[in-house]
C-alpha cells in the first residue's frame, strides 16, 4: 500500500459525459501527478499539482482539467467523454525535495 | 522512435534464473524508475536512482547516465515476479516518460 488513495476505483458510463477521478496523496506530500494508461497509448503524463498550483503539464486533452485543493487532495475532471478516453488514470504523489513518485491503486475508466 | 526503449518486450523464463530488462532512453534525465505492474494493474516503484547501482532484496538496478542505460536484473526468479516491469526517467523535476513495459513470466 503506497498510501496514496484514488475513488473510484471503477467508473462505467457512456459517451459525452463528465466524471471527476479523485485522488488523496500521502501525508505530508505536496505533489500530486495525473497519468493515463490506455491499450494503445501506453502510459503518459497529464498534469502536476504542487501546494495547489499547476506545476507541470503534459499531454492532456483541452476536455480534461484538474485542480489540487487546499487539503492537497486532487480531481481530475474528464467531459465529453469519447470511447477512446477508455482507460487506467493513475495519480502519484511525492514529498517535496524529491523526485520519487508513490502510485495510487488506480481509477479504470469505461466509456460505453 | 520512441523516447524510452525497453527490451526485450515480452521475456518467459523458468524459476529461479536470472533475469535482466534493459531501458536505453534518448532525453536528458535527472533520474529514472523503474515501476512493476502486476495484472490487477496497480503500479509500484521499485527504484528511482540517478547514478550507480541498487539494490532490494533480489532486485538490482544499474543506471550509466553517459550511456543513457538502466538495467534491472532479478535474481533467483519466482513465479511471483511474474508482472510488467516498466522504465521511467524523469524529465527535470516533473515529467515521467514511460517504455512501453517488459512482460515477465515466470514459470515454475
């Protein structure tokens, strides 16, 4: 157990829906990391929350979005949905001073 | 060509050899992972390191950053280490890259 949480840890729904992925960090960690693993696309980075700033961005889509709150836990929220958002999202978190990441469980994402 | 270049992609071997997963990358580090993924689909770390050698119980990862190679070796091999063992350098203090993932198969 890494200590970082993610809810839920499965979602089922349909194209052109909103749903928002949450993630609680470790404690004491001020960073958390959104990634996406799909069939075809392998792992890749999203986004990076810091105390509650947008720290780094990757590849994510204009339809995604996400924020850190001042408890430091995270939502990463996804509209629109289309079936290829179909999924693994993963949040990590990491202490300050760091780079080594801890993985949370994981929220699988089917978009029918 | 992809970033990160793990080999080989799929590796079957029997219980207890030795076994080694090699990750060649092409950008500018600051340090690498290397993460286990079993089929449940959870993700652990199993190292970061930035320069030399370390190890967890029979777990070894080497990095030469001249080179840009990592290696992961594990010996004595158990059904158990039976997962996907994924590369990941880190891009300045934010951005992990990821190999596309050795899958391990161990066979008693």
């Amino acid at each position: 157990d890494s200590g970082v949480t993610q809810t839920p840890k499965h979602l089922i729904t349909a194209t052109g829906q909103r749903v928002t992925l949450r993630c609680s960090p470790r404690s004491g960690d001020l960073s958390v990391y959104w990634y996406q693993q799909s069939l075809d696309q392998g792992l890749q980075f999203l986004i990076q929350y810091y105390n509650g700033e947008e720290r780094a961005k990757g590849n994510i889509l204009e339809r995604f979005s996400a924020q850190q709150f001042p408890d430091l836990h995270s939502e990463l929220n996804l509209s629109s949905l289309e079936l290829g958002d179909s999924a693994l999202y993963f949040c990590a978190s990491s202490v300050a001073g760091t780079n080594e990441q801890f993985f949370g469980p994981g929220t699988r994402l089917t978009v029918l | 060509k992809n970033e990160v270049e793990q080999s080989p992609q799929n590796l079957t071997a029997q219980e207890g050899e030795f076994i080694t997963i090699n990750c060649s990358y092409s950008v500018g580090i600051s340090a690498l992972h290397w993460l286990q993924q079993h089929p449940g689909g959870g993700i652990v770390s199993l190292f970061m390191l930035s320069s030399g050698k370390k190890k967890h119980g029979r777990l070894i990862a080497t990095i030469n950053i001249q080179e840009k190679h990592s290696s992961l070796h594990i010996t004595a091999s158990h059904p158990r280490d039976s997962a996907v063992y994924i590369c990941a350098p880190l891009q300045g203090a934010q951005k992990l890259v990821f190999g596309q993932g050795t899958r391990l198969t161990i066979n008693p």
